[in-house]
C-alpha cells in the first residue's frame, strides 16, 4: 500500500469554487471509479494551496484507477475543462508516500 499526495495552486480568488468543485464533483466521481481519497485540505495562511491524498494498495491498481479516471469521457468533457480554468498545472507536485510500519491501518474519507 502507498499514498499518492498532490498538492496544488490555485488561480487566486478561486478557491471557494475549487473546493466546491472538488466536494460536489471530482471526489464523488473518482470515488465512483474506485478511487480511495483519504482527505483534502485547504491550508488557512496560503488562499491558493490545496493539497489531497488518496491511498492505492499496489501500482497495478494506480493504473487502473487512474486510466478509469482520466481517460473517461466524462472526466475529459465535464471536468476537466473546470480544473483548467483553476488549477495552475505547471506547479502541480504529486509525491509517491510508503507509511511506516505502525501507521498502515489509517481508513479513508467516507462519504
């Protein structure tokens, strides 16, 4: 098991939507595809930060979870188009985590 964190900036003055956005549309939808979203989290002293988590047991399931995802028709015509109006993808930085030992058992965001 392992942790994917992303971690992104936003266009100033979208983060009301961009949270909304991802609340309303793109965890319940990559949820749907199997996506495990352990948390998403704004950060109080920078308005243009957000970061999210999600947990994938091996990298065979990443890949098929991230192919089910983002070669969707839905994901390509529907949602994608808001994240680019927001989300300043050059300064996107995904980080590959392995937890210790003790900490393997965390859960993931319910619904």
């Amino acid at each position: 098991m392992f942790y994917e964190l992303r971690q992104y900036v936003i266009r100033p003055g979208t983060r009301d939507r961009w949270v909304a956005l991802m609340q309303e549309q793109i965890v319940p939808f990559q949820k749907r595809q199997g996506m495990q979203i352990v948390g998403c989290f704004t950060v109080p002293d920078d308005p243009e930060a957000f970061v999210w988590i999600r947990r994938f047991d091996d990298e065979a399931q990443r890949q098929k979870q991230y192919e089910a995802v983002y070669k969707s028709a839905d994901w390509l015509e529907k949602i994608k188009p808001q994240i680019d109006e927001m989300l300043i993808r050059e300064r996107m930085k995904v980080t590959l985590l392995e937890p210790t030992n003790k900490y393997l058992g965390l859960g993931t965001l319910e619904s």
